[in-house]
C-alpha cells in the first residue's frame, strides 16, 4: 500500500480543526460551568426545604431535592479530594 505525500498531508490538513480547542469552551468554563449548576441545585434544594416547612410542598419533591443535594456535595468532595492529591503529588516530585 502506497501513502502518497501529497494526500497524507491534505488529510491532516483536514483533520487539525476537529482537534483545535474551540474558544470559549475551555477547562476554566466548565469549572465555572460545574460551580454553577452546584449553586443552583443547592439553592432549588433550599427552597424545597423552606417550602416543606410551611406546608407547601410535596414530601416527595423534598426527599427528591434533599438526594440531589447530597449527590451535589459527594461530588463535590470527590472533586475537591483529587485535586488535593494531584497538589500533593506535584510537592512531591523531584525537581
């Protein structure tokens, strides 16, 4: 099988714009993205609680609202524990 120069280079070509980070949509967007969405579901969660309280809402809604809150903080836990051992294990290499 015979890859000529010319056609190899025009597939690369072709190919680097679907690998090209596109603008906008960098790591720091979707951290910011994920502390957002963190916000909002503990904030939706609050409100349900208050609401429960005076009577207003469905027990249900609450048990929902309270499960997804602490599926919200696990993760959040889960993320801040890995980036506390990544820190830890850039201390500890040799420089």
């Amino acid at each position: 099988m015979e890859i000529r120069s010319p056609f190899a280079a025009q597939n690369y070509v072709a190919a680097k714009p679907a690998t090209a980070p596109t603008p906008g949509n960098g790591t720091g967007e979707a951290i910011k993205d994920a502390a957002l969405d963190f916000a909002t579901t503990l904030q939706e969660a609050e409100n349900t609680a208050k609401s429960a309280m005076a009577g207003n809402a469905d027990p249900h809604a609450l048990v929902q609202a309270l499960a997804q809150t602490e599926l919200a903080v696990e993760t959040a836990v889960t993320v801040r524990d890995k980036v506390v051992e990544a820190y830890q294990e850039i201390l500890r290499m040799p420089v």
